[in-house]
C-alpha cells in the first residue's frame, strides 16, 4: 500500500467512542515508550501525525489514523494506535480499564472482521520483559494474525540486530509460539516497507 495521504480521525477513551466498523484496522500495541506513535509516524510519513514524548503514559486513548481517506472519509485501512502498556504511575483501576478496554476491543473488533491485525512492539534492545509478556497474552485473545515489530533497531550494531531476532524467535520457541518479526526503526525508517507489505497481506 502507498500511502498518498493520512490524517489522524479520532481518538477514543471509551468502547462507546470507537468508530462505526466500516474500514479495516490495524493495531499497534505495546508498553509505554516501545516507540508505537513514532512508528506509526514513519509508516504513515508524518513526523507529527501521532503524538510523541519522553514521557511514558502519553497516549490514554486509542488513536485512529486514516490511510488515504476518500472525500466521504472512508479510507484503506485504519491504523490504530493502542494505549501503552503497563505505564508504572497509572492507578490499579486505570489499569483495569486499560485491559477491559484493549483487551475487549482485541478480541470483538477482530471477530467482527474489523480488526485485520495485531502488531505488538518490543523493544530490540532487551528480551521481552515481564510487560511485553503480560500483553502478548491478551493480544493473543484476539483472533487476529499477531507481527511482532523490534523497534529501536538503530540502537544495535548489525550483529546485535540479528541476535535480537534469533533471541526473540528462541525466546517464544517454548511456548510454542512462531510470531512473524520485523526490525524496525522509526528514526531510519528501517522495516517500513515490510511492515506494509505484511499489512497488505491482512488487509
Ligand atoms: P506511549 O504513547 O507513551 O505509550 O509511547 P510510545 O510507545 O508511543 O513511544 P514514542 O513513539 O512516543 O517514543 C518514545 C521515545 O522513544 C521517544 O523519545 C522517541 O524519540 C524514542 N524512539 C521511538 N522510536 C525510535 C527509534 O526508532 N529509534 C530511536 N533511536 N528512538 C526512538
Ligand atoms: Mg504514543
């Protein structure tokens, strides 16, 4: 998919506030500060588009951007950027609505035919931590087909990228899981092409 044009649609703090179900989407998941908005920035083209920070928590929502809208607004596929998990500050009910939240919209967005994918980020500088664990599980709830995208691939040396893939793939080997993986990096526009190519693939 190429992508002429994007626009962020709405962002929605409630299942009530999702948006009728007519496009494909696509989520992106992952605790706070994996780089989820900068990412999505770089798929989409845009420096600005998704809202960064230094400061882990920023994005409470789930933040609906459209590619290439038609004048009704209809677009290809929606990407959707999911609140960040496990931000240490939020409160224990907070985190309660986070998983009532995602967790709900994972699951019946995907047995709707809305949700078309799940791509989950880790950071590619540390194997998965107990965090990255925690959301894979209740991502993998959802029906859809799950990519896992490294991201920060700029932070390692070539051979320290590929030990990051290999180290992954051994990592979830016990449980069984075979997740497709891809490097990413927001900052060198690494992986893009293949993330789209993947996306295509659900969509
Ligand atoms: P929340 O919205 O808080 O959940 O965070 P997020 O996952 O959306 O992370 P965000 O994109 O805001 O990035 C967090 C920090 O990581 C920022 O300081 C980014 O500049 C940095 N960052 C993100 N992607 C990359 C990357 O590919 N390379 C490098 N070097 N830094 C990155
Ligand atoms: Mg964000």
């Amino acid at each position: 998919m190429r992508v002429k044009h994007a626009a962020f649609v709405l962002s929605a703090p409630s299942w009530g506030a999702l948006p009728a179900p007519t496009a494909p989407e696509v989520a992106f998941a992952g605790r706070s500060n994996v780089g989820k908005s900068s990412l999505l920035n770089a798929l989409l083209g845009r420096k600005q588009l998704a809202k960064t920070s230094g400061t882990p928590g920023k994005t409470q929502a789930l933040n609906y951007y459209a590619v290439n809208p038609n004048p009704q607004g209809h677009p290809d596929v929606f990407l959707v950027d999911l609140p960040g998990y496990g931000f240490a500050k939020v409160s224990k009910s907070q985190r309660a609505r986070w998983q009532q939240l995602v967790g709900r919209y994972v699951t019946e967005r995907a047995e709707q035919g809305t949700l078309r994918a799940v791509v989950q980020l880790i950071d590619a500088r540390h194997p998965p931590t107990a965090l990255d664990e925690e959301l894979l599980a209740i991502m993998l709830e959802s029906p859809a087909p799950h990519l896992i995208a490294l991201t920060k691939a700029d932070k390692l040396s070539s051979n320290q990228r590929q030990q990051a893939v290999a180290g992954l793939r051994k990592h979830f080997e016990p449980y069984g899981l075979e997740l497709p993986t891809v490097l990413t990096s927001a900052e060198k526009k690494q992986g893009l092409g293949e993330l789209w190519t993947w996306i295509d693939t659900v969509v």
